[in-house]
C-alpha cells in the first residue's frame, strides 16, 4: 500500500530566471527531488494557476514545509527589492512574503538557502546567513553527492542517531607535575594569531577591505589555526564585493557618458556624470576626469541655451519686420520652432513624438504672438504707440518663448 501523499514532505523552490541554463538546472533540481519522494514545486509546472500568481507564490511559501532559496546574484538583488522597477516581481513579491515571516516567527525552521558555486555564499539574504546552508553541484543531483544528500537528510529529518550515553569514566587524581601548563610554541603561535587579527581589524575598521582578507591568507600560509571570532573575513568580502559591483556601476556610467559626449548629447551626459558623482568615489583621479566631462558637458549644454535665446529674440524680430496682416504671425510660431529644437537638442525625444511636439509648440507660439498683439492694439492706441508695441511684443514675447523654453528643460530633469 503506497503511503498517503499527505506523509511526502512538502517544498517549494524559489529562484529568479537568470537565464535558460539556470532555469533547466532549477527544474532538474525540482524533478530530482520529487522522484526521491519529495512533493516539490515551481513555478515551471504552471501554467496560469487559477487564483492568480500572487497568491500561488503566496499560498506555496506559506503551506510548504519547506522553502529553498536558490541564491545567485540576481535572486538577491531582487529578494532585496534593488532591481530595477517592473524586472523579478516574481521573487521580490516572494522575497517581500518570505523576510515578513521571518520576522513574525523571530526564528526560521522552514527557509533553506541552496547554492551552485562556492562564491555564491555572499548572495544568501542577511536574515538566513545563521542558518544552514547547502551547496549543491548543479550537474549531479543524486544521493551520492554530499550537499544533495545533506539537504535531503534535512528535508526528510533522517539526521544522524545519537549514540547512547556511557559510564564516566573514573581518573586518577592529579599531582602538582602533572599540571598542564601551555607549551612555548603554543605560546607564541596565540601571540602570532592575535597580532594578525589585530591587524584585520584595524584594516577592516579603516575600510581596507583587500587588506583585511590578506591578513586570513596569512595565517593559512603560516600553518596557523583559523580564528575568526568576529567573521571579520566573511564582512571584509561582503564590502569588497559591494565595492567591486559600485565600480563597475561607475566604469558602466561613465562609458555611457562618454557616449553621449560624443553624440553631442550634453543633457544626458552630465546627468551621467552628476550620478558618478553622487556615489563619491574614492579615486580621486576618477573624480577629477569625471568632475572635468561634467563641466565641458555643462559648458556646451550652456552654449545651446544661449544659442536658442538668440533665435528666440530674433524670431520675434522678425514679427515685427514682416508684420503684414494677416501673415505677419510668424514670430511666435518660429519661435515655437526654437523652443522645441533645444528641447530636442537638450533631450533626445522618442522618434514618435517629434512631430507632435514640433507641432505644438508652434501652435503656442503663433496663438501666445497673436493674442499679445490683440491686447496690445486696443490698449496701446496713443501717438507712437505703435514703434511701443513692438517693443512690448518682443519684450513680452521673447520672454515668454524663454520661460517655456527652460520649463521644458527642466521639467524634463524633474523627470528624470
């Protein structure tokens, strides 16, 4: 008689698709375990659950016995909710469901981090590090690998039997010679194992990360015992690796200003070198190349402004030339045209927008020109009043183009 499938243990698998490679290993990982007995689930074995994808997450983590954490650098940028917006719901939500259970129970019995490659121990959430871990060798899921079968013994309880208690056993007492007193090798290699952790300690409180893990080689190439008691070396590599992933964040956003740079998109580029710089980077000759882009993309963004307030003026000038009623409403509408070129010029529009926009900033133009001549011709009716108007129209008009000009410049920064 088969026994009732309520007595197979039940587990989920929660992972982040880093690729079509990661996601067949997951799924072989999965197969293996329900073919040794183990009632395991993903969400590779649905195809749309009938109450909906949040709550199949929800209801999985919550009725498992088990929950395996595939940690990789992607699942934990996203159980952290550090992805970018809309990329990894699935194990954000997860994550999100996961951390909060954690904290209700202030225990974990259920949550079980697994991992692929050694390194890959710093990507296992902050709340699970106390707890086991297992790393599993991703082509051989079988009972004969030792992290497969460890995880196995765990997931089914079959953990190894205490031996029974024995006598104790009665020893002769001890005599004054028989004192044990500590050897001088011991001696000196405890005062060689303090010195060297003095020494990570003050590399890693004075932030040198690389330092700090040398000292640990160290004692490994002197035969010295492993000490530890802090876990100095596992912090020291956390913030060496959080440096290491924020300079190739750097590296990757000053190519991409470059970029721009060289396209001639000041806008972009010194909103590229502006977030380097937010970051306040330790290399002070990276700071100082960076600091240099942000200024001559800054002085070039400058000179298009400057270019299109002369436009500007000089369109509303040629109003007052041509102004032959009922064609004589062109400045606004070639001024229109300039606020949107340097907006343009300032931020590359989406292709599908171009003409929208280019058409209606011409229409407020020519409508902002026209209604300042209306007003202007009824009020304005005295001796000379009109070499005043036109003055008014390119003082008033010119400012206005102006104003609208720098709102969609710097609406435009908001957005960002």
């Amino acid at each position: 008689m088969s026994p009732n499938r309520s007595q197979y243990p039940k587990v989920f698998i929660s992972y982040s698709w880093d690729s079509l490679e990661h996601k067949n290993i997951v799924l072989n990982l999965a197969d293996q375990l329900r073919m040794h007995g183990i009632d395991c689930n993903i969400d590779q074995f649905e195809v749309s659950p009938s109450e909906g994808w949040l709550n199949w997450m929800r209801n999985q983590v919550e009725e498992s016995d088990f929950v395996l954490l595939v940690c990789t650098e992607k699942y934990y940028r996203r159980y952290r909710g550090k992805e970018k917006l809309g990329q990894g719901k699935g194990v954000v939500w997860e994550g999100a469901i996961i951390s909060q259970l954690i904290y209700d129970q202030q225990s974990n019995n259920k949550f079980i981090p697994v991992i692929f490659e050694p390194q890959a121990d710093n990507y296992i959430p902050y709340e699970l590090r106390q707890g086991t871990w297992y790393l599993l060798n991703r082509s051989n899921f079988n009972l004969e690998e030792s992290g497969y079968e460890a995880l196995y013994r765990h997931i089914t309880k079959q953990t190894r039997k205490k031996i029974s208690l024995g006598d104790i056993v009665s020893l002769p007492p001890l005599t004054s010679h028989q004192v044990n007193i500590p050897r001088e090798n011991e001696q000196i290699q405890q005062e060689k194992l303090t010195k060297l952790y003095q020494d990570a300690r003050r590399y890693y409180q004075t932030r040198y990360w690389k330092k700090a893990i040398a000292v640990f080689q160290e004692m490994q190439e002197n035969d010295l015992p492993y000490y530890d008691p802090d876990g100095l070396y596992r912090l020291a590599r956390n913030e060496l690796l959080k440096g290491e992933q924020t300079n190739r964040r750097l590296e990757n956003l000053y190519d991409q200003g470059k970029e721009y740079y060289q396209d001639k998109n000041w806008f972009e580029a010194q909103r590229k070198f502006k977030e380097i710089l937010s970051f306040k980077p330790r290399d002070k000759d990276f700071l100082i190349l960076v600091e240099q882009k942000l200024r001559q993309s800054q002085k070039q963004l400058g000179k298009e402004k400057n270019i299109s307030i002369g436009l500007i003026i000089i369109s509303w000038l040629m109003s007052v030339i041509l102004f032959i009623e009922p064609f004589g409403f062109i400045g606004g509408t070639v001024s229109g045209f300039f606020i949107w070129w340097i907006s343009q010029r300032t931020k590359r529009l989406e292709p599908s927008k171009l003409v929208q926009k280019l058409l209606l900033f011409i229409s407020i133009g020519f409508f902002v020109e026209l209604i300042i001549w209306q007003i202007l011709g009824i009020f304005l009716s005295f001796a000379g009043g009109d070499l005043i108007k036109t003055l008014f129209v390119i003082l008033i008009g010119s400012a206005i183009s102006i104003k609208v000009m720098f709102w969609q410049i710097n609406n435009r920064m908001i957005d960002q």
